[in-house]
C-alpha cells in the first residue's frame, strides 16, 4: 500500500527500497518488493536488509498478512533483479551522494535504519527526518503496550530514536484513524483495474484477519486501516495530520512491556523532545488520496506493461 502512493506522488523520488523480515520473512518480504514494484514497471534500486533482529528472535505476522507477506494475493514473477549492494550500503552511498538531506520513510521494524546509524554516524545530516510507521501512545497490537513494528526489534529502534535524527511517528494512534470502509472498498473495486482489483482483495484478506485479534473492536470487520501509508502520506501532504512534539524512548527489557514506545505526552520525563507523534488525519482526504494513487497506478500498469522490466 506503502509504494502504492510513493510510486504515484511526482512529489517524491523514490532513490531506494530495502528490504528486511518483518511482517513475513525476508526472502518473502525481497520477493514481494520486486514482483510489486515489477508490476507497476518501476525502475528503482531493491537492496536486501538484515534478516533479523539486533538481539532478539524474529517474530513475523503470517496470521495477519497471509502466507506470502501480501495477503496471499498473486503478483507475477519479478522482472527487476535484487541490488548487488546490501541495504545499508546503498542507504549509506544515496544518502552522501545526495545533495539535499532526504527523508527515509520506514514501515517495518527499524532494523536496516539502526544498522546504517550504528555503522555510518556520518550520515545523520543527509536525513531531512524519519517517517516511521510504528509505535503506539496508547496501547498495543502486539501486547497490551507494544505495537508490532517496534517490539520485534526494539533494539533497533531505540537506537534510532535516541540517535539525534528527526522523527515523525506514525503510531495505532493515529493508523487506527486512518481507515477505509466497506462501502469505499467497494468503490476501489469499481475502478475494475487489475491493480485495483488486488488492492482491494488484499485489503478484504485483512479485514478478515482483524477479525480474529482481540485487540480490534468488534465492528473490525466493516473497516481496514492503512497502518503503513501514512507514513508516506506524512511525507507528501503533511496537512492532513496533526501531532505532538514528544520525548519518545524505547523500553528494551520489561518482563510485561518489551518493545512499549513509552511517548511522554504530558512533559514529565523533562527530556527534550526527539518525535513528532501523530494522533489525528483528515480521513477522508487521506481515503482520496490513496484511491487516486491506485487509480494512476492501476492505468499506468494497463498502458505500459513493460516498464521497469528486463529486456
């Protein structure tokens, strides 16, 4: 959904995706990211990332995100080919060879981002900011604190946050506001496109999924909530959001709140702010926006097949 947007925005030029386990494994995750970005005829760079965590054991989302990583909807065989350069080699040589900062958009835990600041400090000026999908104010999916992305390597992230780098937080906060209804999947549906076709079959896949977790309200089912798009949405139209200057830290150990983003709200701690933690988006503008996406998209693919492909 994510490359979706970043793919259909002149606002945006997309220099680089990298790849890492997250919601599946990372030969799913590198797999997905080339067929998809093959089948919307993208030229652009894919470079694999790390394949676990920090310090802890990898936990995927195959229950939510089926077996494939994307909802178990087919896409045909990639024509692009992986990056000969691994994930933090390519973000390091984009980012110096920039000559404006750039902002790094992350929808997955924060593992390829906390390798490259570890590894190359030196890059921290070439990052306008970073716009994360991850972490939660209040309450979690994966726990009762903590949100998936964060606590599968909680590590990495508190290394990211606490690396100086600009922040803007997308968390449940604010994705769980960022939904789309039955009756507006529907009228994806009628765009009748292929691409829009799987779009919308892959957003039904999670519906039925949000069913099954106690963490979701019992009307789960009449909506889907676009968790990772708003992290690229932040990007192109930061006006339909707003948020909070925050001091965000890491919790990395709790027995009961491992992976917990604790977001000092009230000013407490008395630690210099270090995020922007969003809580608010115009939904409807932001329903407009992602269907324009799909529609561009789904009409580009249908009109030049061939682009971003092998000859």
């Amino acid at each position: 959904m994510a490359m979706t947007l970043a793919f259909a925005r002149p606002e945006l030029d997309v220099k680089l995706i990298t790849t890492e386990a997250g919601n599946q494994t990372q030969a799913k995750t590198v797999a997905n990211a080339l067929a998809f970005a093959s089948y919307l005829g993208q030229d652009v760079e894919i470079a694999k990332g790390l394949d676990r965590p920090m310090f802890k054991a990898l936990e995927i989302a195959a229950e939510v995100h089926g077996n494939s990583g994307l909802g178990d909807v087919e896409f045909p065989v990639p024509m692009l080919e992986l990056s000969a350069r691994t994930a933090v080699e390519a973000m390091k040589q984009v980012l110096m060879d920039s000559p404006e900062p750039v902002v790094l958009i992350a929808t997955g835990p924060l593992t390829n981002i906390g390798a490259l600041l570890f590894a190359h400090p030196e890059v921290k000026p070439k990052i306008k900011f970073i716009s994360y999908m991850g972490g939660a104010a209040v309450g979690g999916n994966m726990t009762p604190t903590a949100e998936f992305n964060v606590y599968v390597d909680p590590h990495a992230a508190n290394l990211v946050f606490r690396s100086g780098v600009p922040i803007v937080m997308s968390g449940l906060d604010v994705t769980h506001k960022a939904y789309v209804t039955l009756e507006e999947l529907e009228e994806l549906e009628r765009m009748d496109t292929d691409f829009a076709l799987k779009v919308a079959a892959m957003m039904r896949f999670y519906i039925k999924q949000a069913k099954q977790t106690a963490f979701h309200p019992a009307d789960s089912e009449k909506c889907i909530r676009l968790h990772d798009l708003c992290a690229v949405s932040y990007v192109v139209t930061p006006e339909l959001f707003e948020g909070d200057d925050c001091c965000v830290e890491i919790e990395t150990e709790g027995r009961l709140t491992a992976g917990t983003t604790v977001v000092d709200y009230a000013q407490l701690s008395g630690k210099t702010a270090n995020a922007k933690v969003l809580h608010t988006v115009d939904r409807e503008k932001f329903v407009a926006q992602f269907f324009g996406a799909v529609e561009k998209m789904g009409m580009q693919h249908v009109n030049q097949p061939d682009r971003g492909r092998k000859s």
